[in-house]
C-alpha cells in the first residue's frame, strides 16, 4: 500500500511537472489558432528556438541562468513579432492548406538552420545550483529542477489568467475570440491584438521549451517530432481557451507519465487512443466554443 | 381532408432559452403558393432548417405528404421531394453551371453512386440540365463556373439546381435577397411560372414580391406564427401592421 | 451574348461530356516514364521509387484534391501495406504480386475503419483525428518490435521474382518496370473514378458540403468510400517500395511522410490529376541532387521554396501553367 501510494505520489509530480511544460509551451498556440483560425503547426519552433537560445547565451556567451533564459525569451519573441508581420499575416482567413503547407515550410527551414548551427545531438543544459539536486518534503525527496518547474508554471497559469480575466488586453483577446467580426466593429484594432497575441504565445513556448529541454530534448528535429503531442493539448482543450490546454496538458502529462511507469510497452498508444476518444465525444475539445 | 404537401404539428426549438419555434402548426397545400414573412430574428430561416432536417426540433412533428418525416436525415426527405434554396448562393463555386445542375439530376436519379462509368456518358442527364438552363435563360454561361456569373444570375441558378431534384414541395429562401433590383425580374418571372404540382413557400422581406406571388401568406413573430390567410386580409390586419411600423409598409 | 446563345446545343455540351477522353497529352508522362528507362539507366532505382510515391500522391489527390479531406496522417495506409507487403516476404511468402493484393486489403481496411470513425468530424479536428490514427499505427509498429523490427526497421525480407521469372535486380530495372506497371493501372483506376459521376460528387462535397446534403447526396458513405479506396492505393504503394527496398523501417508511417507527400502535391498543384506527377518527379529528383551535395541544406532549402510556392505560386505548377494559358489567351 505504500509502494501504492509511492508510487501516485511519483507519477503526480513528474506528470505535473511534464503538463507545465507541455502547458507552458501550447496555450499560445491555442489562442492564436482560436484567435486567428490560423493552423500554426510551426509552433513548436518558438519552444524549440528558446531551448537553442538558452544553451547558446549559456553556453557561449557565459551569462547566468536566469539572464540566459529571459534573453531567449525576448530574441524569440522578436522574432516571431517579425515572422507574423511578414509572412503569417498574408495567410489569415486563407486557405487550411495554405496555411498548413507554410507553416510545414517554416518547419523544415528550422530542421535545417538547426542541424546547421548546433548539429544533431541534443542540447545539454545546466540549470543552476540554486535549483538542482533533491529537496526534502516531509518524507521524500523531489527533484528540485521538477519542483521549480511546477512552481513556475503554477505562478504563469495563474498570471495568465488573471490577465485574462482582469486586464483590457485580456478582454479585447476574449472578445475577438469570440466574434471577430464584432470586435472590429466595436474599435478592438485586431492586428494589432493578433501581433501581442502571436508574441506572447512564442515567448511562452520559448519559456516552456527552455525550461522543458528535461523532458523534450532540444534537437533539430524538435518542432516535428513533437508537433503531435502539442496539437492533442490544443485539440482536447479546446481552441481559444487558456483553461482548456490546462486541463488537457494534465491529462495527457499525467496520463503519459502513469504509462511510461506502468506499462512502458503500450507506451504513447494509450494517449492517442485517448485522444481520438475524446475528440469523438467532444470535437471542439473540452472547453471549446459551440 | 386532402393531404397536405407539408405540415408541421407543434414544432419547437430553443436555443437554450431561446425559443426560435414555438409550438409552429403549420400548413402547405398540394400545389400551394404560399409566403412566410415576418421581422428579422422572426425564426423564418430556423422554421426551414428544421423542416429540411438541417437542425433538430426539441418537440413536435414534421409529415411530407402524410409521411412522418421528424427523424429522416436531410437527404431522404430531399429524396421525397423536399427541397430547399438558400438565402444566400449555396452553389458549387468553381463547377460550371451545368456540372452545378447535372450533380443535383444526378443524385436525384441515383447515378451518383456510379464509380467506373465516365459522368460524360449519362447524356440524358447532361440533356436535362441544360434543358433546365434554357428555361431559366441561363443557358448561354452552362460551362462557365458559377461564381463567374452575375450575382442576380446565381440566384436563378440556386433555383435550377433545386429544380433539378424535382421537388413537390420547394421553400425559396429569400430567392431575391442581395440582387440588384435589375436582376429580379427574371427571379420573379422564374418563381411565377412555376409548375402548378410543385407547391412552395417563399420566404421574403419584399411585399411586392409577396403580393405578387403568393395566395396565402403565414406571419411568423418570434418562433410563433401570429395570423394567417389571405394576401388582402394580412395587409388589412392590425396586429401585422404593428409588427411591421417602422418596417415597411404593405402596399 | 447572341453568339453564345446560337451554339447549337449538341455541339456545346458534346465537350463537356467527352471530358473523360484521353488527350494527346496524357501520354507524355508515359513517354517520359520511357524514355527514362533508356536514357537514365543509372538512375532506375530512384525512378522505381518516384513511380511508386507519384501512386502515394494520386491517392491522397483523391481525397484532397477532389473530395476537400485535409489530411496529415496518409502515411498510416503507405506504412501499413509496406508493412504487410514486408512481414509477408520477411515470413516465408515473397510473392510480390500477390503481396500487393494483401497490402491493398489490410490498408483499405484500416482506411476503412479509421474513416468510418473520424469522418464524421472536419476541419482541425480532422486534421488532428488523422494524425492521431497515423501516430497510433507508428506506436504499435515501434513496440511490437517482434513482429516489425522496431526502430530497427524489418529484416530479412526476401521478395520473389515477378511471375516466377523477373528476378529484381541490383540495377533497379525489373523495379521500375513492376513500379510503372502498378502505377499505371493505378491511374487508370484513379482516373476513371474522378471521371465518373462518383467522381463528381467529391468536388460536389469540396465545393459545398451544405449543399451537397441539400440535393439530397449520402456525403458520408461517399468520402468513406473515396477514403478506402484512397488508402488501399497508398497501401500498393508502400508495399511497392517495401518490395523493391527489400526494407521497411518506422519512417514509413512517420508524420514526415504524410507531411512530404502532401508538399509533393501541392507543388504539384492539388485536384488535378497531374500534380501528382509533376509534383513527386520535381521534388524527389531535388531531393535526390540534395542529399549529394549536403543532406542538411534540403530540409531548409525546401522549406523555403514551400513558402515560396504558397505566397507566389497558388495552386502548384499546373496552377501557374492555368494562369499562363489564360494570360496567353487574353487578346493585348
């Protein structure tokens, strides 16, 4: 009964700690594609490209954890502020299949430019000592780098939300999600709101991507291979939901890690079976619009 | 009691709390020339939605010629000659007009099912649909694809393709909504000389058109029907004349 | 227009009927099939394997192109009748035609099945559906290491001569022969279904779904069946490459399969038929000169000329060919 309750206690952390980041890294792509009905499957690049970020500022520039991280942050969301004004921003209303093969496009440039630059291998990183080793809670040890990923993503969630609910943007993002049309009619300048959304989501995939190297290891084929696992947080969420990712990030983290412990053989099978399920119960996802 | 084409019996649907059909008994004669009108957000569109099966009733029944057809999907009441136009062009866009036609006759005479026999060979098909473009007048653009045409023109030919499925009952939906008042004409000629075994229900805002068309007009406020009867008596009658102040006046 | 008016009947819907006859035109990929044979005898092997990919992207042009299935899981068919068409010859039964027959089967069924469920939704939700399908077969095919190899790929495969008496050799030609010949027979099945009234209901479903439910049209039997039929072609084609490989491996079933096949088309240019060809032959042929000169540089230099293709060539080269003929034709 103990090894029971052991064992729950392993897979709520370490699932917890695995939704952060797979939260951390697709509620921005659930809000743009809400927001913009864009199919943005190029996402996973942002997350990719602060993971590069950090172990490079690290790495060759020598700066501190925490000055590495925010740097990345920012070069990302730079340049996803330019990416959208050049080349997203011809796609909106367009066509599912243009936006698809764009967007595989980008994709592929950043296999390239990745292999080029860093090679094959799978970034290293070192977070600092403040935040390794173990921590000692009541009985039991807990990695402390998992520990601070959860308390980041707890503080981001909850910020996020609360900007959500309380702040101007945060209304004006709710509003065109809801009707677009209506929201440009009543003064809301989409473009605009589309540019800050877009940067915002990127520079949260940045952080998740970063943060996250633990879990999805940055390598050049990174926005592909896990381009499946970020489109089931969002399809199950929900489009244009900030609660929805969460709920489902939680499921499919906590579900994933329960199975990688339990029966390592069935592995991700159970996930996607899962997922399929719930899309045929709920096609809009779990908190999508009607 | 002769049957009626169509008929509803206490049709309803909310909307969470939006009622946008209550309790509708309503019904359509055997070669019928019958209006629906009513203000905007009256539930006009929803009443054929519902009728057509493109939305589920909460309570009531729906029979097409005597025939309870509350739980047919869409396409098997469409089979039994219930047809529909929309209120906006619902044509196939980069088709020409005579593949818009021919997929409708097609699909009516069961040949769209065929996987190996070249869609060419079904000449009698083709022949039909352009006989159905001549007598509309649309028969020069046939090949052209339909969202080429003027838009006047592809309201006639939202008309064709569900004609060409050979209705006994056809609910027009707005036919001469959006067109640029040259371009009626021919949408009311069309509408006028409509077979007498084909009965329909015009759905219009314009009373002209209304009065023009139609011998029994329904008034539908709010999901419920208010008065019904004939044009002269609607015009006359006060509560419809309320509903519409600020609106349009009948002529 | 009076002109117009006069066309006597007959003479103006005699086109439109005889759109299905064959046009001197479309002998020239034959021809060119040909023609490679003899002039490019180096090169067979990869010829054997475009012919057998051009089949991948008529079945997903199918279902694309003319019924409007926006879809990034097709591998899950390709892998499934290359998988089969491989356990089968790694198992004791090489014989290779009647290995495709089984792959057809085993790929329609799953294109079957899996249509029969997520058909039913669209959009994004689709799209994801088709992608869940593809990466559940990937997962199995990974675990059940037993029977696929793993990520090691299946071994070991030993695939018979053709008939009895076409041995596949070493220089690709009995390949790309067997290639051809399937692809051939595949295309005819493809065109005849795109001809056919059936046919014609998909760009009826692509073009207007709501209205196809309107004239009364049985829309999800036709794209499930479209979807089958489309998935037993990609699973001929798998089982094609798997026999001329001799070699099966995960990638098969790979989200990067379903992604290059669907890039393939749309450079190509979608729900024509043709792009399939053109599209396939240009970017394998690409690829191919690529991956000599420096393997990395294909990944960012295609994904480039994907965005290129989408900002300023809509529609795929037989889309820029259409805008040139019609430029063409405009009196100056």
């Amino acid at each position: 009964m103990g090894d029971l309750l052991s064992a729950a206690i392993s897979i709520a952390f370490h699932g917890l700690a695995l939704a952060m980041v797979l939260y951390l890294i697709s509620v921005g792509l659930s809000v743009t594609m809400g927001l913009m009905g864009f199919v943005n499957l190029a996402h996973g690049a942002f997350a990719m490209a602060g993971g590069y970020g950090l172990t490079t500022l690290m790495g060759r520039l020598h700066l501190p954890f925490g000055l590495a991280l925010i740097g990345a942050i920012v070069i990302v969301v730079l340049a996803s502020f330019v990416l959208e004004r050049l080349l997203y921003r011809r796609l909106y209303g367009g066509d599912e299949l243009d936006q698809v093969l764009m967007t595989m496009g980008l994709i592929f440039m950043t296999v390239g430019a990745a292999t080029y630059f860093w090679g094959p291998v799978a970034q290293p990183i070192h977070p600092p000592d403040l935040i390794s080793g173990q921590i000692h809670l009541g009985s039991r040890d807990f990695p402390a780098y998992r520990s601070f990923l959860i308390l980041c993503g707890v503080v981001l969630v909850t910020g996020l939300w609360l900007g959500l609910e309380r702040t101007r943007f945060g209304a004006q993002v709710r509003a065109a999600v809801d009707n677009l049309r209506m929201a440009q009619s009543i003064g809301i300048n989409t473009s605009r709101l589309f540019a800050l959304t877009f940067a915002l989501g990127s520079g949260l995939a940045a952080l998740g991507g970063a943060l996250g190297a633990d879990f999805l290891p940055i390598v050049p084929g990174y926005a592909l291979g896990n381009l499946v696992y970020f489109l089931i947080v969002v399809a199950v969420g929900g489009l244009g939901s900030i609660r929805g990712p969460f709920v489902a990030a939680l499921l499919i983290g906590t579900a994933d890690t329960a199975f990688k412990y339990i029966a390592p053989e069935l592995g991700a099978f159970f996930i996607y079976a899962l997922t399929m399920a719930i899309l045929l119960w709920r096609p809009r996802g779990l908190f999508g619009h009607a | 009691m002769t049957q009626a084409g169509l008929e509803t019996q206490g049709l309803c649907k909310s909307f969470g709390a939006l009622p946008v059909a209550s309790d509708i008994n309503f019904r359509l004669e055997s070669g019928a020339r019958h209006a629906l009108i009513g203000p905007n957000g009256a539930g006009k569109t929803s009443f054929v939605n519902l009728v057509t099966g493109m939305l589920k009733p909460s309570a009531g029944r729906i029979l097409l010629s005597g025939e309870d057809i509350t739980h047919l999907p869409q396409a098997a009441r469409v089979k039994r000659g219930l047809v529909r136009t929309f209120q906006i062009s619902a044509l196939f866009r980069r088709l020409s007009l005579i593949e818009n036609v021919t997929l409708a006759i097609s699909e009516r005479e069961g040949a769209a099912g065929d996987l190996i026999r070249p869609a060419g060979r079904y000449r009698k098909l083709i022949e039909e649909g352009y006989a159905l473009l001549e007598a509309l007048g649309l028969a020069a653009d046939a090949l052209r694809p339909v969202n080429e045409l003027a838009y006047g023109r592809q309201r006639l030919a939202d008309i064709a393709v569900s004609l060409g499925l050979k209705p006994k009952v056809l609910l027009l939906d707005e036919p001469a909504a959006g067109v640029p008042s040259g371009e009626t004409g021919a949408i009311i000629d069309m509408i006028e000389r409509l077979p007498a075994d084909i009965a329909f229900l015009i759905i219009e805002h314009d009373m002209e058109l209304v009065f023009r068309l139609a011998n029994r007009i329904t008034v539908l406020v709010q999901g419920s029907i208010l008065v019904e009867g004939a044009p002269q008596d609607i015009a006359a009658d006060a509560q419809v004349r309320q509903v519409y102040l600020g609106e349009r006046r009948p002529r | 227009m009076a002109a117009a008016d006069q066309l006597a009947p007959p003479a103006m819907l005699d086109g439109f009927a005889r759109r299905h006859r064959l046009r001197a035109f479309e002998a020239l990929p034959w021809l060119m099939a040909l023609a490679a044979y003899f002039v490019f005898p180096d090169y067979l092997a990869l010829g054997a394997q475009i012919l057998a990919t051009i089949l991948f992207a008529l079945s997903l042009d199918l279902v694309l192109g003319y019924a409007g299935i926006v879809t990034l899981g097709h591998a899950a068919f390709f892998g499934t009748g290359a998988y089969t068409a491989g356990i089968l010859a790694a198992n004791g039964w090489g014989e290779p035609i009647s290995g495709l027959v089984v792959a057809a089967a085993a790929a329609g069924a799953v294109g079957f099945l899996s249509g029969a469920i997520i058909l039913r939704t669209t959009g994004l939700t689709l799209l994801m559906q088709t992608l869940v399908v593809a990466a559940m077969l990937l997962e199995l095919a990974n675990k059940a290491t037993r029977i696929t190899g793993g990520a090691d790929g299946l071994q070991g495969m030993d695939v018979w001569p053709i008939f009895g008496a076409f041995r596949f050799d070493l220089f690709g030609r009995t390949a790309y022969i067997y290639c051809a010949a399937v692809l051939m027979i595949g295309w005819l099945l493809v065109r005849s279904i795109v001809y056919s009234p059936f046919g014609r209901s998909l760009t009826g479903i692509r073009e207007n779904v709501v209205r196809m439910h309107a004239v009364g049209s049985p829309v999800r039997r036709r794209k499930l069946v479209a979807y089958t039929i489309s998935a037993a072609l990609a699973g001929i084609s798998g089982a094609l490459i798997a026999q001329t490989a001799q070699f099966v491996g995960l990638g098969a079933l790979g989200l990067e399969r379903s992604g290059t096949v669907l890039i393939m088309l749309i450079i190509g240019g979608v729900g024509q038929l043709y792009g399939a060809f053109i599209g396939v032959t240009l970017y394998m042929i690409a690829q191919d000169r690529f991956s000599t000169i420096d393997p990395v540089y294909w990944y960012f230099w295609i994904g480039l000329f994907m965005i290129f293709v989408v900002i300023f060539a809509r529609g795929g080269v037989l889309g820029l060919i259409e805008r040139a003929r019609r430029q063409m034709r405009r009196p100056s």
